[in-house]
C-alpha cells in the first residue's frame, strides 16, 4: 500500500477530506522523524513503539577492494510492534 492509498482508506472511512487527511499523515511522520532524531520514543498503545537503537562499533568488509574497514557505532530508527499486534497479524497471515 502506499502512501496515497492510505490516504484514501483514511479518507474513506473517516470522511475527511483527502487533503486533511494527507495533512495529518505528513505531520505525524514529520513527528515521529524529529522525535526520533531527538533520541526520544514515541509510543502508540496497542501499535507499537518507535524509537533510535545504538548499533555498537563493528568491522566489515569491502568485498570489492577485499579490505576490512571498521563501521563506527551510530543510531539507526526502529520499530517495535506491540504484542496485539504481533498477535493479530500472526492470526490473519496464513
């Protein structure tokens, strides 16, 4: 599904405008990017949480020049699933 789908679903079953609706997506994306740029969590009951995971300093490799480079630790977004969602995707995915 993409985003202009989502916005006509939302659309749809909420009856607000197309407009207002692509509004309020962007915003809450627009939130949950700055929030989690900020190193802060964002929790929504019942859906899930979205936050910044550290991921430690490591050594990989580059298979072209066959050398080992070290990949400095930093941040990258996450997010968590709640257990009833786990719980309901897992009952309608067959």
């Amino acid at each position: 599904m993409t985003k202009a789908e989502l916005v006509s679903k939302i659309s749809i079953n909420t009856g607000v405008e197309k407009v207002i609706a692509m509004a309020v997506i962007e915003s809450m994306m627009e939130e949950i990017k700055v929030n989690i740029a900020q190193n802060e969590s964002i929790f929504l009951r019942g859906f899930g949480t979205f936050k910044a995971k550290k991921r430690a300093k490591k050594t990989g490799r580059n298979i072209k020049k066959n050398t080992t480079i070290i990949i400095p630790e930093h941040h990258i977004p996450a997010f968590k699933p709640a257990k009833s969602f786990v719980k309901e995707v897992k009952e309608n995915i067959k």
